[in-house]
C-alpha cells in the first residue's frame, strides 16, 4: 500500500511538472515570437531613420547650393 501511495503521488507530481513544463515551453514560444516582431519592427524603423538621414543629406545640400546661387545673386 505504502508503495501504490507514493507511486501514485509521484504520477501526479510528474503530471503537475509536465503540465508547468508545457506552459513554460507556451511562454516561451510567446516571448520568441514577440522578439521576432520586435526585431521586424526594429529593422523597419533602422531603413526609415537611413532612407531620413538619406533625405537629409540631400536637402542639406541643396539649400548649400541654393545658398551659394543667393550670394551670388545678391554680388551682381
């Protein structure tokens, strides 16, 4: 009897470990996945910020080169 009862306490220990586990592993794939939208997210906010810095740079010499056609202007 002393037997069949720890026998049947450590069953329901092994179930109660394998019902954690599976919600571990559950947790788990959730986190994965967030990451994995995360660093989507993160990689498509790095391409903006580029393609701004681009753009940027673009304007920045253009209102050089507007500039220097102003100073001239202004010299005749």
């Amino acid at each position: 009897d002393e037997l069949r009862l720890r026998y049947d306490s450590l069953k329901k220990v092994k179930s109660e470990l394998e019902n954690h586990l599976k919600k571990l592993q559950a947790s788990l794939k959730e986190a994965q996945d967030r990451l994995i939208e995360e660093q989507t997210g993160h990689g498509a906010t790095r391409d903006l910020l580029g393609a701004s810095e681009k753009r940027f740079v673009s304007i920045r010499a253009e209102i050089d080169e507007l500039r220097v056609l102003l100073d001239r202007v202004r010299f005749f």
